[in-house]
C-alpha cells in the first residue's frame, strides 16, 4: 500500500499528491493515495502544526501551547515511535522526549532521572520554526536515579 504505481500520471500540488492511471489495462489494481499513508499524514500534521504555532506567534508575539506535541509528532516521523496510544509510554518505548521551544531563554532540558527511558532524544523548534532532533543514551547520562538533570542542546551527541 502506498507506492504510485509506475503506470501512473501524477500531480503535486505541495499540500497532496493526486494521481491516475494512464494504462487500461491495469487499472484493476487500486491506488491509494498520498492522504491515506500514515508517514504522509504525519508529514502533513508536523507541517501544518509547525505553520499554525508560528502564525499564532507572528500575531500574537505569544506561543501557541503545540510545542510537545509537535516534537511527539517530530519522534513519530523520523524514530518510528508511536504517536500515541499505550504504546507510547516511556517505559514500552524506553524513549524519553523531551522539547526546547523557539525563542527560549535556555538551550537546556531538565530530565527527570527517575524515569525509566534507555534513550533520550529531544527536538528543538527553532527560531524560524523548523524542528532537528537530538539523541543520547541513557547510559551517558550520569548513573543516578535522583532528581533532575540539565542537559545542553550541544551535549546532545547524535543527531537525528
């Protein structure tokens, strides 16, 4: 499911691509669209999140509250990890995700060392409000189970 097929003509509009078949002869096989593929849905949501926090921004000069769920959604595309439902608790994911917002003060998370994650990965909306992403073992971090930890975006090893 999800492939255009080759036999296909197809139009790309920016917001949806639409396609039809151009060879009779096969069009007993169905196509499905771009809007019913889950990974081009997702797409769509971070996009239309991402322009909607930063038009509120624009004219407000105040943030919209959307900045956890854009970085659920970021994780959701580029990490494959569940967008919501039970599965997407940290101790069934081991995937603790954490955000920086644009126009913050400090380029810093605070992680709770308590929580149950083997990785940390934390997206960044940045100023122009695009989102990059960021990830650290758990096992990088120092070995406490106790309070708070603050962490710098440049500490953050691997890039995602």
């Amino acid at each position: 499911m999800g492939k255009i097929p080759e036999d296909a003509a197809h139009w790309d509009s920016g917001d949806w691509i639409e396609w039809h078949r151009v060879t009779p002869e096969t069009a007993t096989e169905s196509c499905s669209s771009a809007a019913q593929e889950p990974l081009a849905r997702l797409t769509a949501m971070h996009v239309s999140l991402l322009r909607a926090a930063k038009g509120y921004y624009e004219i407000t000069g105040h943030h919209l509250p959307v900045y956890d769920v854009i970085a659920q959604v970021h994780a959701a595309i580029h990490c494959d990890i569940p967008l919501e439902g039970p599965d997407r608790d940290c101790e069934e994911t081991g995937v603790e995700l954490l955000h920086l917002p644009p126009f913050g003060r400090s380029k810093t998370v605070k992680v709770d060392l308590e929580r149950p994650f083997k990785t940390l990965i934390v997206v960044r909306i940045k100023e122009n409000f695009t989102t990059e992403a960021k990830m650290i073992p758990r096992s990088s971090l120092p070995d406490t189970s106790e309070g708070l930890y603050s962490l710098g975006w440049r500490a953050l090893p691997h890039k995602i």
